[in-house]
C-alpha cells in the first residue's frame, strides 16, 4: 500500500540535496561580501566588524534561532500543501503563559521543577495551538491560510487579553535564575550558545523525521499529489493534524527559547515573525505548492535572511529596508520554484 511513497524517496532527495547545496553557495558569497566589506570598515587594529566571534555568535547565531525553529515547523506544514502565519502569534503566547507560570516560583527554586515548568508550560500552549489549528483544517476542510489567518489574530488577541499585565514577569518579579542565567544564558567560552544548540537539535529532529521516518514519506507524498496519497491507503488528515501540531510545538519552543534570553515576554512578542519565518521557509526551498522542502534548507534559509539582516546593521543601512528585502525574497524565491517546475514539466514531456 504505501510502495509509491517510498519509491519516490530518492527523488526526493536529490532535489533537497541540490537545493541545499545552493543555498550553502549562496550564503557563502553572501558571508565573502560582508566579510570583506567588515575587513575594510574595521579600525586599524579592531577586528572585522562582521567576521568576529560577537557579532557570528550574538549578531546573528542567537537571533535566528527562534526563527529557525519556527521555520522547520512551517516548512513541514508548507511540504504537505499547507500553510502557517499563526506561528508569531502562538510563539507569544508561549512566551507568556511560560512567564506566567514561572513567576510563581521563587528565584532561586530547584532546577528540576524550574526546567521542567519552563518546558512543558510554553510547549503544552504550542502543542494545543497546533492542535486547534490542524483540527479545523482537517476536520472543517478550510483552507488553512483562512484558519491560520483567523486563529493568528485569535491567539494574538488572547496574547493581549489574558495576562494581567502586558509584560511579564509582573515589576518587582523575576524569573527563575535556573532558567535563565544557569540554562538558556548559561556562558561557555564567553558565549552563551544554549538557543543555538536547541535550534540545531530541532534541525538534527527535522532532518531525521523527514529522511528516515515513515512519517516524513507521507508529508512529502501528500504534498507532492494528495489524492494518490489517499486512494493509497494514507490516512491523509492524520497526517496533517500531526503536521499542524509539530509547527504548534515548534513555535512554543520558539516562546520558551526568547523567553529565556531576555527573561521576559510581552503582549508584543514576536509581533510580524509570520513574514520572516515563511520567507525563511521558502527561500530555504520549501514550494508553497507542496512537495518539496528540507529541515537543513529551512535552516540554510533563515541563515540567508539573518545575513542580510545582519548586512543591514553592518552596511549601517535604514533598518526600512528589511521588510522591502524579505518581501522580494519571497517573490524571488516563489518565481525561481515557479520557473523551475515549468522547466521540468517541459524537459519531461
């Protein structure tokens, strides 16, 4: 019953090869021309003022974490035909209820409970937003750009309703320094890697569930033709009510990670993320027709989006321009997937 979807495994693969490879050329000439730029705008005796340990690290390595996580989740969604703008929305509530539940503990409470509370609060929110997002795509049949849009401003509005107070934790509180200083700004070597290591566990996840796991054939086959995925024996809206939840989760983990690094969260939190996090999706390779996409490329992605980010500050450029790059990004990169489809039906014909 599910032979076809394992039999178009390899192509599969070789497209996410050959698209990844591209990307890791372009951020490659990307990195060279800012490096250069860096080396010359550097003082005499100061280190390059984009090559430096600060700036890869804290400049941009830390930043695009959250994104990144957030990224992979949208690109599973994106891979089977679908799609996800609620994922700021339900990032900050996360952020929040995770705020909320830990500032009833005291500063200096156990590690365990500390860890354990931080983890499950803003996941549990990710999870059940997931949950209700992919429920009603499945179970209504909508389309799931309606869904998501409705439940983006639904999400943020109780994002703005619930808390008491539009910052949390409440003046005169403070988060646990377990989670905080001694886990997510833990310094090692001066750095604190602890988002960047949690956003590459997420990519190692992604990559395993969509190459090596049943679970990632079937994303890829009922995105690359549903109705053959179904009349195969496929549980289609299963598959979609799993893929929901793991971008639901993904963004609660993308809460609980900002929260951390800035110990706090707010009624603003992650406010327009949407935009960054499907451009990184798409310019990593993902085809908002379906079918295609990688959790490294997603990755890879979000790496092009902070670079240019990034090139903005060093390049000392109005920081007006970002929307108008990541909005031709994503045109860029839905005409070069659009283009390249109508090249191979030719060359198949």
């Amino acid at each position: 019953m599910t032979a076809p979807v394992a039999g178009t495994r390899p192509k599969k693969i070789r497209s996410g090869l050959m698209q990844e490879v591209g990307l890791a050329v372009v951020v490659v000439l990307l990195a060279t021309i800012l490096g250069v730029y860096g080396w010359n705008d550097a003082a005499p005796g100061r280190p390059n003022t984009f090559f430096n340990v600060d700036n890869l690290i804290d400049g941009i390595a830390t930043p695009m974490s959250y994104y990144a996580i957030m990224a992979i989740g949208v690109t599973l969604v994106i891979i089977t035909g679908g799609i996800d703008i609620s994922v700021g929305s339900v990032m900050a509530l996360s952020a929040l209820g995770g705020a909320a539940a830990l500032q009833t503990l005291p500063v200096d409470a156990g590690a365990f409970h500390v860890l354990s509370l931080a983890f499950v609060v803003p996941l549990a929110i990710g999870l059940i937003c997931g949950l209700i997002n992919g429920g009603l795509i499945v179970g209504l049949k909508l389309h799931p750009f309606i869904v998501t849009l409705g439940t983006m401003s639904i999400f943020r509005g109780l994002a703005n309703v619930l808390p008491a107070e539009k910052t949390l934790p409440s003046a005169g509180k403070q988060l646990p320094t377990a989670f905080t200083t001694n886990f997510m700004r833990l310094e090692i070597g001066g750095l604190q890697p602890m988002p960047l290591i949690i956003m590459l566990i997420c990519v190692a996840f992604g990559w395993f569930y969509l190459r090596m796991l049943i679970a990632g054939r079937e994303t890829y086959a009922i995105g690359g033709n549903e109705e053959a995925a179904r009349f195969s024996g496929m549980r289609v809206g299963w598959v979609k009510l799993r893929t929901y939840s793991l971008a639901g989760l993904a963004a609660g983990l993308a809460g609980m990670v900002s929260l951390g690094r800035f110990g706090t969260a707010s009624t603003s939190t992650a406010s327009g993320y949407e935009l960054t996090v499907i451009a990184s999706a798409v310019v990593g390779g993902a085809s908002l027709i379906g079918g295609r996409g990688t959790a490294i490329g997603a990755l890879l992605g979000t790496l092009i989006i902070a670079l240019i980010e990034n090139g903005i500050i060093i390049l000392r450029l109005a920081q007006e321009y970002r929307l108008v790059i990541i909005g031709l990004a994503i045109i860029i990169a839905v005409s070069l997937d659009r283009l390249s489809s109508i090249f191979r039906n030719r060359s198949s014909h």
